[in-house]
C-alpha cells in the first residue's frame, strides 16, 4: 500500500486504535488485550509518525480596537472583521446570559438582581431582586427556572413580562448549599430536562455527587432533574468537577461539554483548567485525581479513598493554562459570528489572583494570568485546539478593566458576554 493511501486510512482507522492504547495507559484494557495492543503500537508506530493531514479550522487574524470606558482609553485584540463593544455599564455583578425565545436577554448576579435586557440589549431592566444569589436562569413552557445556592426555583413567567413578584418564586428542587464555590448553573438541555452544576467548597473537599454521600456533600459536576413522578429529585449526570461554572451543549452532536476550575494548592503551574466532554455517569476524578497535562496524578490532599478509580477518570479534551478562572460556556450555531467560528465552544476565561512564583496572592500582580475569551476549535464534532478571540483585558502592570463571565450567542448572531469586576456591564461581539 502507497504512503498516500495509508494517509488517507489513517484519520479513521487509526482513531480506534489511539482509543485502545490510551486505555492500556490507564488500565482500562482486560490484561488478554495489552500484549497485542501494545505490539500493534510498536509496529505501527513508524506509520502514525506519517505526515498526515493535520485536523483544524480555519486559523484567526487579528487586529487590535480601542474602547473608551470611563473617559479611559482601552485597547483589545480582537478577530479581523470583528467589532468589540460595551452597551451597557452599570450592572452590579452580572454572571452568567441566557436569551429567551423572544429574543429578551437574561442575566443573573452576584447582587441578587435578575436583569432583563431587550433588543438592542443596551437598557437592562432589574426583573426581580432575590436573595440566595440567582447566578443563572432558564426557560421552559410558562416558567422561568432560577439558580441559586440552596436551590432551584420556577416562576410562572410569559414572554415580554417585565417584572417578577418575589413571592412568586417557588422552590423546585432544594440543592446542596455551603460556602465556597457557592454559584449554581441551570440549563434546559436538547432532551429538555433541567441540568444545574454546582462545584466542591475547597481544594481538597470530600465531595462527591454519590448516594452514599450526604445530601449536602453531593457537590463538584452536574445534577440532572428527575421528575417522572413524585418529588422531584436530582440524579447525577457528571461527577468529580472541582467547579463547573459553565456548560453548554454541542450543536451538532447534543453532547454536553462545561468547564472547570482546577484547584489552587498545587503552585502557579498546576494543574491546567479543563475543558471536559461530559457524559450521563461521567467521572472526571476531583479532588482526588489530577490531570496535569499528560497523565493523571492522585492528589495526596485529600486523604479519602477515591469513590471511582483511576481507570474510569475522563480526562479533558482540551486544557487552559492553570488559575485561568475559566466560567461561561457557549457554542457557535451555524450562521453566526461567520463561518470560521461555525460549532466552536467559546469560553470566558475571568483571570485568577494567583501570581507567580508559588500562584499566592504575594508576588507580583503583572504575572496573573490575563482574562480573555477563548475559542475551542471543533473539527467533526471533536475538540481540536483552543484559539485567543478577544484578549487584552489585562495591563502590563497587571490591572484589569475587564474579566469576562458569561457568554451567549444572540439571535442576531452576535456574542454577548458580562464583566463582573472593573468594567461591571455586558459587552458585545459582532460582525462589522
């Protein structure tokens, strides 16, 4: 057989192949099976090292915008042919976006208001103000559905109301609360059932969203809704998330993919942020398992046997640089932002406080990781690489007149997104 058409067998045949030699890495394979798979590693291995075509998407330009905010000159890097602007700049604490089917915008919030923006989204609207921060919200047939800490709540709501009662409010499904990491994510999937993530309270938290643990340590992944009768109940879809802030699903595939914070006692290096394929019974090994890049370590800090073993841990699809502070999630539709972007996951990355050397909060704050968005390049429905699309939210000497939290794409096709801290307000990118 020629090298061209061995290339040409390879993107496929190969594929399996990769799956199966990964699994002998993490002891996934029956012991009968590692003999063979690795001899077949070995005899192909001068073919895998073949020049092949490499998988990808269209690469970005970029070219550099000045904003002014505040009577402040500020400049982004942006994709060439884009156009970065703030429509509005007073919100208190905005997190995370969601549209309704009227168009109307949506955005939950540190300060307890929920705000609702209509087209051309640059007048918010304060929808109700409720305690137990209402990070985020969704949709269903008559009803919004609100995240807080302690809970998910539902209101009768119509298209176009402009206003929501707080009596109204009523909860749906308590939800396990507690300090630390304490926002709460909802999401109305293709399947139409209510997916909420919630994340562990520390580093090393002996959390785990199990039926053998207490209901208020069933922390860290993503809860799906039963309601087939009865109280309505959670089940765990993805477990073992240190703090999965944003989740999305993709267009294409349906599958759910979400970020996730990595913890902060392992230095200013370790371990990178995840950006993870989440399945129904998915485990993804925090706190006691760690992903550094290559391999899967156990973290010696919490002491607690692991719920799952080594062998069954997910790993990422694709990684940021550790103390990223990654949160919203959202994918590309097609006909939006232009073709290049077309099914790739856009990810608001909000910048740590960590600092280099030790990643404490004593050195030098020019070494924080920057905030930014990012795109998470897809090529027939799986992760290829991840691209910068707005930078630039950082100074040299470390300030920040922005950190990105929330991300949505609008029915006009452009990206929205929210500031939580300096710049408190909702931004937009779009076509020029």
């Amino acid at each position: 057989m020629g090298l061209t058409r061995i290339g040409l067998f390879l993107p496929q045949t190969l594929d399996t192949i990769g799956t199966m030699i990964t699994r002998v890495t993490h002891g996934k394979v029956t012991p009968p099976w590692r003999t063979a798979v690795r001899s077949l590693a070995f005899l192909l291995s001068p073919v895998l090292a073949l020049p092949v075509a490499e998988a990808g998407t269209e690469a970005l330009a970029y070219e550099e915008q000045t904003l002014m905010l505040d009577g402040a000159r500020q400049v982004a890097r942006v994709p060439k042919g884009y156009r970065l602007e703030l429509l509005a700049g007073k919100l208190e604490g905005p997190r995370l976006l969601t549209f309704a089917d009227n168009k109307d915008l949506f955005i939950g919030s540190k300060s307890g208001m929920i705000y609702r923006v209509p087209p051309p989204y640059n007048l918010p609207e304060v929808l109700v103000r409720l305690d137990d921060y209402p990070h985020s919200v969704a949709f269903r047939r008559g009803e919004i559905l609100i995240a807080r800490t302690n809970g998910l709540y539902r209101a009768p709501y119509q298209s176009g109301q402009k206003s929501l009662a707080p009596e109204s409010v009523a909860l749906l499904a308590r939800l396990p609360g507690g300090s630390g990491h304490s926002s709460r994510t909802v999401g109305v999937g293709p399947d139409g059932r209510v997916y909420v993530s919630l994340g562990i309270q520390g580093n090393c938290s002996n959390q785990y969203l199990g039926d053998r643990y207490p209901f208020d340590k069933r922390r860290g992944g993503v809860f799906v809704l039963r309601e087939d009768g009865g109280q309505p109940r959670w089940e765990a879809f993805g477990s073992g998330l240190r703090n999965p802030v944003g989740f999305a699903w993709h267009p294409g595939t349906k599958i759910m993919y979400a970020s996730n914070n990595g913890p902060d006692h392992l230095g200013y290096d370790q371990p990178p942020e995840y950006f993870s394929r989440v399945t129904a019974g998915s485990f993804h090994g925090m706190p006691w398992f760690q992903f550094d890049g290559k391999q899967l370590k156990r973290d010696d800090c919490v002491p607690s046997k692991s719920p799952r073993p080594l062998a069954e841990v997910a790993v990422p699809v694709a990684t940021f640089p550790s103390r990223n502070a990654p949160m919203g999630v959202t994918f590309v539709p097609a006909g939006a932002l232009g073709k290049a972007l077309e099914h790739d996951a856009i990810v608001a990355l909000r910048g740590s406080w960590g600092t280099q050397p030790t990643g404490g909060f004593v050195g030098s704050a020019a070494t924080r990781r920057p905030p930014k968005l990012v795109a998470v390049r897809f090529k027939d429905g799986e992760a290829v690489r991840v691209d910068d699309l707005v930078t630039g939210f950082q100074l040299p000497d470390g300030e920040r007149w922005a950190r990105p939290v929330g991300v949505a794409v609008g029915p006009d096709g452009a990206l929205y997104f929210t500031s939580d801290s300096d710049t408190n307000g909702l931004f937009r990118l779009r076509l020029k």
